[in-house]
C-alpha cells in the first residue's frame, strides 16, 4: 500500500492547528499534486476540504493552487456554514424545549464538536443532531418534538421487527430537512463492548451550546464514544473521516489533558481497550498524532493489515454496502419463542404492503409485490457477504 502526494496532502490537512512542520508538509506536498481535479473531489467527499480551505493563507505555495480548485474548496466552506446555521438554529429550539422540562440533554458529535473543537462550524461537516438522553426521557422527547411539528421518517423495519428489537435510538424525527436523533444507548447488547451509557451521562460535564446549557461526554468518554462509534461506520464497510478527524484533532489539541494510566482504565472499565487503541495506533501512523513511547510500543501490534488496507480504501473513496443480515442473525437469536423468531423472520422476508410502499417509494400501490424479489437478492447478497467474512476471519485467525 503506497500512498500518493494526494492522499497525503489529504490526511495532512486534517489539522484544525497546524504546527510549522504540519505546513512545511502541505508545502512540500502541493509541487507533486499532479491530479488536482481527482484530488478536489476526494478532499471534499471526505469532508476535508474546509479544513484545508482555511489553511490557505498559511502556506507559503498556495498560489500554486489552480483557481478552479480554490473557488471549490471555498464553496465547501461555505456549504458547510450554511448548513450548520440551519442545524445550530434548529437545536436551539429543540434544546430548550428539553431542557424547559426538566430533561438532561448531552449532545453528542457534529453539533458540539464544531463549536467546542473545530472552533468554527464551518469547519466539521454533519447532516443532523444526535442527543443523548436517560432511558425514561426517551419518549418524553419523542412527545415534545412531535408537538413541534416533527415527525419520524420512514421506518427501516416493520412495526413488529421493531417491537423485539432494543432500542439504540428512535427514528430520527423531521421537520423542515432537519434530522433529530434521540438515543438512550450507544450500541447494541451484541457488541463484545459494554459502554455504561448510566456512567456517561452521570460524567458528563455542563456545556454553552449557541446559548444554551446541556451537557456533553466528559473528555475519555467523548474519545471512547468517537471511538466506537467509528468502529460502527468502518465495519460497516461505508464511512466518511469525520471521524477520524475529531479523534486526530481531540487528540492533538488536548493531549496535555489525557493521563493514560487513567485514560487506560477507563476502557478497560468500558470494555474497549483494544477496539479503542487499535483505531489510535491507526490515527497514529496516518495522521502524525504522537503518542508516549510506552503506548505505541503496548498496543502497536493492534494495526493490523487488514485495518490499514481498509482505511486506504476509504482514503480512496472505496465503499461497501452495507448489508444488515448480521443485525437480523443476531435479533432472531436473543428473541425467545420459536412464534416470535418465526414472525420476525417472516415479516423480514414478506414484509406488509405499507412498509412495502413507504421502503421503496412505490407509485403504483397495488405493484408492491413486484419488489419482493429485489429485497430477496439484497437478502442474499447480505448472507453471502456475511459467510464471506467469517470465512476470511477464520482464515486470518489460521494464519496467527
């Protein structure tokens, strides 16, 4: 795997501060780009290009830019700005309705982050608002953002799938183009992890969010969190490097405030220390995040080849869809009676004529049972993905 003066003035532009030998990269890297215009649309796909567009005026060859390529990263900025007024307004109202009633609201990833990290919103793209709340405020939320005049958006499982599945978040809740995701948990019960979610919230520390007082996850809390929710995305065969730049950035703004030893136990406690470690040693060799000496040479052996070959994927903008049998096998195993599983399995296969049309956006009501063969390919798609992947787990297991 080799990487390219593209893919490298791309993972150097990650930096929100940039020390002087983060920019004398850039600099040197600028005079190899030879591909400007496949380099402008990977950087902006990767949700990169504000950040690079800001960093502009620092470099010393950034008249070596074509025009072109300065105007698009500019639009992206900008893009970006815009959309997240609409969101930081919207939250606004949200919160306070929330909080006005006596719920604790921690706000999670894009709409804190932009404004506590990225110290411009402009900088850190992300389409909707997630929020964090104690189990029994959950529906006590769902409540308030339909008196507002949300609504929840297309179910992605029938209503009885849903009713034996646990719940990590409700269905995102809409109004005017903007999403509202409320959660109770952070993953699901199957995962070889066990975040305390009770911990989080009760760790979590008060924050001023465009004027209003939540809270948000307390500093290893936040980290775990970015974590493993990039674990969700990057197994999941379809991410974008938001993530990765929040953890490279966390970590490099804030290093003076990591104790290891404490920082350690705290996913130990969590349950998450090789998941955890595994994604900064990648962090560590790709984005020039230092670390103490005793950390790498503790958990550096956690890089595996196959992570480093996906991530490069990635870089590339090599994506996979993403199948949910694995989710389904999982559900169907933790139901207990064999009617339930039979139902669930049925409803998965066959699913009503309603959810047919709302899935699948069908125009002709009556036709929905023409995509049920579609849905039965993807199925099969997903098993044989699925039995692909353990097969190549097994052979990687052979190998060590």
């Amino acid at each position: 795997m080799q990487l390219t003066p593209e893919d490298k003035l791309i993972l150097s532009s990650v930096k929100i501060n940039p020390a002087s030998d983060d920019l004398e990269r850039l600099n040197s890297l600028i005079p190899q780009i030879k591909d400007w215009e496949s380099l402008t649309t990977n950087i902006i796909d990767r949700g990169i290009a504000p950040l690079l567009y800001k960093k502009l005026p620092l470099l010393s060859n950034q008249e070596m830019l074509p025009n072109e390529v300065k105007i698009k990263l500019q639009q992206a900025y900008y893009k970006t700005l815009s959309r997240s007024m609409v969101l930081y307004e919207a939250f606004q109202k949200v919160a306070k309705a929330f909080t006005s009633d006596g719920i604790q609201v921690v706000v999670l990833k894009g709409i804190y982050l932009s404004e506590w990290l990225y110290r411009d919103i402009a900088l850190r793209q992300f389409s909707d608002m997630d929020l964090l709340v104690k189990p029994e405020d959950g529906e006590k939320c769902i409540a308030i953002l339909k008196e507002m005049g949300f609504k929840p958006c297309d179910a992605s499982v029938t209503e009885f799938i849903g009713s034996q599945t646990e719940i990590i978040h409700f269905a995102p809740m809409v109004l005017n183009d903007v999403s509202v995701e409320i959660h109770i948990r952070l993953h699901r019960k199957s995962k070889d992890y066990e975040i305390q979610v009770s911990n989080f919230i009760k760790n979590a520390v008060p924050v001023t969010i465009n004027q209003v007082q939540v809270h948000a996850l307390q500093l290893y809390d936040l980290l775990i969190h970015l974590c493993v929710h990039l674990d969700k995305h990057f197994r999941g065969g379809h991410i974008q490097f938001t993530c990765f730049n929040d953890i490279t950035n966390v970590l490099d703004i804030h290093a003076d405030k990591i104790d290891w030893p404490t920082f350690t136990a705290r996913c130990r406690e969590n349950k998450c220390e090789n998941l955890v470690f595994g994604y900064l040693m990648l962090i560590h060799k790709y984005l020039n995040i230092r670390f103490p000496e005793n950390i790498v040479q503790k958990y550096d052996s956690l890089l595996t080849q196959g992570d480093e070959n996906l991530f490069y994927g990635y870089l590339q903008g090599v994506f996979h869809k993403k199948y949910h049998v694995g989710t389904h096998w999982q559900n169907i195993r933790q139901i207990e009676g064999f009617g339930y599983k039979a139902r669930y399995f049925w409803d998965l296969i066959f699913p009503p004529k309603k959810f047919m049309i709302q899935k699948y956006h069908i125009k002709t009501p009556t036709l929905y049972w023409l995509y049920y063969p579609y849905r039965h390919w993807i199925g099969v798609k997903g098993v044989f993905k699925l039995v692909s992947a353990d097969f190549t787990k097994m052979g990687l297991r052979g190998k060590e």
